[in-house]
C-alpha cells in the first residue's frame, strides 16, 4: 500500500517517462532533466566521465540479484566454465569495479563504497517476480502509459 501510494503521488507530479536509464543519467547530467529514478551505479559512471550529479538511495532499495548460467548446449561449455570462474574470482570482480558494478564477494569493496553500504537494502529474489505481470499493469495504471 505504501509503494502504490508512493507511486501515485509521484505520478500526480507528472513526470517524464523515458526508457533506457543510461539516456535518461546523461540526459540528467546534461541539465535537461533536475531529477531521475536511476541505477546508482549508471550515476557513478557518469560522475567519473565529470558529470555534476549525485545520487542518494531510497531506502530500503531494492537489489536486484542477476543469475548467471551455461547454456545445456553451449557449443564451448569448458571455455564458459573458465569465464565463469574468472568472473567470480578475486581479479574477475575487482575487474568489474571500471564498469561501477557491485561486486558479490566481500573482499572485494565496491567504488565507491556507497553504491552498496550505509543503507537498508531489500533483495529480489525469483520467486518475487510471480507478481511481475500485475505489479507492471499497476505501473501502467498509475502512470498512464497505455
């Protein structure tokens, strides 16, 4: 009930709705828009490039967990197997660090630290999503976009 009254509030505002969140973070970061609903880590890519914007996380914030998998008929399964590995090691995740991504392990700190410390989180897990189609007709409801 909160998040649906959040939402219709936000709408009453009118905002502009745009797809693709890196367009939306440079359109931003370029002054055509004072304020965005983004990924953080998109915000810190653009505040490396000198981008003046900031961000603060609206708590809790929802974190999005991104399964990764071989395919049953990757025609290389060993040569995934290694990258898997590589990706999920020590050096792989710090390499993900120059894409302002969250790392999962926890000897690998995020950069900044702040884009997953100091603030509640909630995560979102698969079984979450058996509301999905329902919880998108609400959003097109509120937000009048179809």
């Amino acid at each position: 009930e909160k998040a649906v009254d959040y939402m219709k509030k936000l709408a009453a505002q009118e905002p502009v709705l745009m797809r693709g969140n890196t367009e939306r973070v440079a359109f931003t970061g370029a002054g055509q828009y004072p304020l965005i609903l983004a990924y953080a880590h998109t915000i810190e890519r653009e505040k490396f490039k000198g981008s003046p914007m900031d961000w603060i996380a609206l708590e809790p914030a929802v974190v999005e967990i991104d399964p990764q998998m071989i395919g049953a008929k990757s025609p290389h399964p060993n040569a995934a197997r290694l990258f898997m590995d590589y990706i999920l090691s020590k050096e792989g995740q710090e390499m993900l660090l120059e894409f302002q991504r969250i790392p999962v392990r926890k000897d690998v700190e995020p950069k900044p630290a702040r884009l997953f410390r100091g603030y509640q989180r909630i995560v979102e897990r698969p079984d979450d999503y058996k509301y999905f189609s329902d919880n998108v007709k609400l959003y097109q409801e509120i937000f009048k976009t179809r």
